[in-house]
C-alpha cells in the first residue's frame, strides 16, 4: 500500500495539470470561433452536459437527491454560469487572450472579500490585502481608463466574469459538501443551456461546420473532460495543491494564444498578470490554511 499512494498522488497530479492545461486552452475558442458569445456559450453548455450526462448514465448516479434539495440553487448557478462564460469570452473577444485570462484569474480576491456573506468568518486583514493587490495587478493592465480602449473594455469584461465565477465557487463549495462534483457541473450546464436557448432566436446562427467542430471540442474536451479530469485528480491530492496548479490556466492560456495566435501580451499586461497571479497563489496558500481538508 505505501508504495501505490505515490503512484496514485502522481497521477492525480498529472491529471489536475492536464485540467488546467485544458481550462487555458478554452479560451483561445474565443477567437477560433466567429460566433457570439452567447452562441459559444450555449455550445459550450450543451456539449459539456450531454457528455457529462452520459457519463452520470454510465456510473447510474442518481439526480433525485441533488433534485430534491438544491432544484432551485442549481437553476440560479445555471444562469450564473451562463453569465460567466459569456463576459469571459466577450472580454477575450474585444481585447486579448492575456487580458481576459489575466483579469478573470483575479476570482480569488472577490472569493476572498465575499466570502464572509456565505460563512461565520470574518475578513482578516491579510486577506483583505492580497484582495487589493490582486484587484491593483487588473487595472495595472489598463493603458488608459478610456471606455473607447479595448484593454480596458476586455478588463472590464473580465473582472464581471472573475466576479460570477466567485459567486459559483462559493456556491459549489457548499453544494459539494452533500452532493458529487460531476451532478453539480452537469445540472449547472444543463440549466445554463436553457438559459441561453432564447439566444437561437435573438442572435442570427450561421455556424460554419469549422465552427461545429470546434464547439464540440470546447464543450467534451476543454469542459466535460477537463472537469472530469479535475475532479478525479482531486481524489489525492489536497484541495490546496490543485488550487495552486490551477491558478496556472492563465498561464498555459497566454503560451497557447503565443504559439496558435501569435499574440504577444505586452510589458503592461505580463507585470499586471505576474502581480494578480502571485496575489492569487497567496490567496490560494491562505484558504488551504484555513480549510486544509
């Protein structure tokens, strides 16, 4: 048995990073795609909930329980989700890859300050400054504070996405106590797929089958199994661990968009992303201190 536990905690961690290499690759669909975002949402959504469906029949998991107490949070966290996934891929579309990776990646300073609404504990001090290191790395990123510049349009966009995906994190921290990861991720997808149904209706649809193609791979590849991968991983190794190793997406993200767009982040961006990503592993070392289980 002594000797199985390391191959097993290596695998774990082999899978985690694999997840995350998954998450920062996901955003360079928004580019890839010439959609809206709504309509690379709602194939994101679909895609992953039909797969992560599947799976869940395959495993007979049962949906009662999950169904019986949370039928309400769920719809509510589909429609956040929906939400998230559309600013953080607006904010990718109208400036870069970097910025909407970067100032998304700040979710760990508003988990931070929102986190006393959903808990007893209070807002410590040290918190409350990687908070605001975190939040001053996002607007070093601005050139100008101009609603006309994309920067700080992508920011602005990202910043709203960094704010639904706390909420979430929050809510599914509670949600996990009682209920698997894999129901949470597939009733949340599948509610955020009704959500931005109107959207085939509202926003003309024209997908190429380049674009199909590349909605099914966003959704089964970079959603489904990237979150499957991650939850498995999570078996051995400690939350705190794969909290740090995916505070690297943005990372793998900006080396993707490098070799595959060709985007070169500028001098601006990389000191404002070394700024929130270095606030954003300090936080992550702060609640795996609080909350090591």
């Amino acid at each position: 048995m002594k000797e199985e536990r390391p191959a097993h905690s290596r695998k774990s961690l082999l899978e985690i990073h694999l997840a995350t290499v998954l998450f920062g690759l996901a955003g360079l669909f928004g580019k890839w795609i010439a959609l809206s975002p709504f309509l690379i949402v709602l194939g994101r959504v679909f895609f992953a909930s039909l797969t992560l469906g599947i799976l869940l029949w395959a495993m007979k998991q049962s949906l009662r329980p999950i169904f019986h107490r949370d039928a309400a949070l769920l719809v509510l966290l589909g429609a956040i989700l929906a939400g998230h996934w559309v600013t953080f891929f607006r904010s990718i579309q109208v400036s870069s890859v970097a910025v909407g990776l970067l100032s998304y990646a700040s979710f760990p300073a508003f988990t931070v300050l929102l986190d006393p609404l959903f808990s007893k504990e209070k807002l410590d001090r040290r918190s409350l400054f990687l908070a605001g290191l975190c939040l001053a790395g996002v607007f070093l990123i601005i050139p100008r504070f101009d609603l006309g510049d994309s920067i700080y349009q992508g920011v602005l966009w990202g910043l709203v996405s960094g704010v639904s995906f706390a909420v979430l994190t929050l809510f599914n921290r509670r949600l996990a106590q009682a209920h698997s990861s894999l129901t949470i991720a597939f009733l949340e997808d599948l509610f955020a797929t009704f959500f931005l149904l109107p959207c085939l209706i509202a926003v003309p649809l024209r997908p190429s089958f380049r674009d199909l193609l590349l909605l099914v791979i966003l959704g089964v590849v970079c959603t489904a199994v990237s979150h499957t991968l991650f939850i498995g991983g999570m078996r051995h190794v400690r939350a705190q661990t794969a909290s740090i190793i995916s505070s690297l997406e943005p990372v793998y993200g900006i080396v993707f968009a490098l070799a595959f767009l060709g985007e070169i982040p500028s001098f601006r961006t990389l000191a404002g992303g070394a700024v929130i990503l270095t606030a954003a592993l300090f936080v992550s070392l702060t609640e795996g201190a609080r909350r090591p289980a």
